[in-house]
C-alpha cells in the first residue's frame, strides 16, 4: 500500500491502520442493529477492500483523515450502503464531539503545567488583592 501515513485533525500524524476502516464501519453497523450477522460482515470486509483500493489509488504517503472520511462515504453510497453512511457519518460527529471536549480539557491541562497566565488567573479570587 503506497499510504504510510495519516494526518489527524489534531495535526498529529500516525501510521496508516487499514483496519481501522473495516472497525469504523463495524462500529456504525452495531450502532444501527447491535450485532453483526455474518452476511453483513462479508459485505463490510467487501467495502472495506473498495475503500482501500480507492485510498491506494491515490499513490500519496500522507492522507488527512478528512479524506479518507470522503472516501469511506463515497464507497458506501456507491455500494448502496447510504443507512450505513448516513450512520457512519454521525458517528464520526459523535467521535469529533468527543475529541474536541477531551483536547480541550488537554489543552487547559497543558497549559496549566506551563504555568500559562491566563488559565492560572482564571479561578483566582480577584477580591483578595
């Protein structure tokens, strides 16, 4: 596979998991009916290898994760699958809902260690001056 890499939305940057597609798709699947019969799996692991041709196709070594997100609901709608990407889709909002809240407690964490002024001074008690 020529993708190595993926860029996060955080900037991060990580080894390109191919299973990660397959799970991404399995988790919105049982979040629309809880278990996976073994039809539905074969059509998943059927997707999943489209999906991963497509992303090999574009003969890059760094993917941002918004693209491979286009690519996993542009497969699934092309496959028919829109429930599941319509699914997929809010699970990913559901993911960046989570992400958000816990990179901001992070970052306030970070820098309230570097002793940052303004996060210091935030709940202090004014009136004690």
């Amino acid at each position: 596979m020529s993708v190595m890499l993926v860029k996060k939305r955080d900037e991060r940057v990580e080894t390109f998991h191919r299973q990660k597609i397959f799970h991404g798709l399995e988790r919105a699947e049982k979040s629309l009916y809880v278990e996976l019969s073994s039809n539905r799996k074969e059509i998943l692991e059927e997707v999943t290898k489209k999906i991963l041709l497509e992303i090999e196709s574009l003969a890059i070594e760094i993917i941002q994760s918004e693209e491979i997100e286009a690519i996993v609901l542009k497969c699934l709608k092309q496959e028919g699958e829109t429930v599941l990407a319509n699914q997929f889709l809010a699970t990913r909002i559901e993911w960046d809902k989570k992400r958000d809240k816990e990179m901001d407690v992070t970052q306030r964490l970070t820098k309230l260690s570097q002793r940052d002024a303004s996060i210091i001074h935030e709940n202090a008690n004014k009136d004690s001056e």
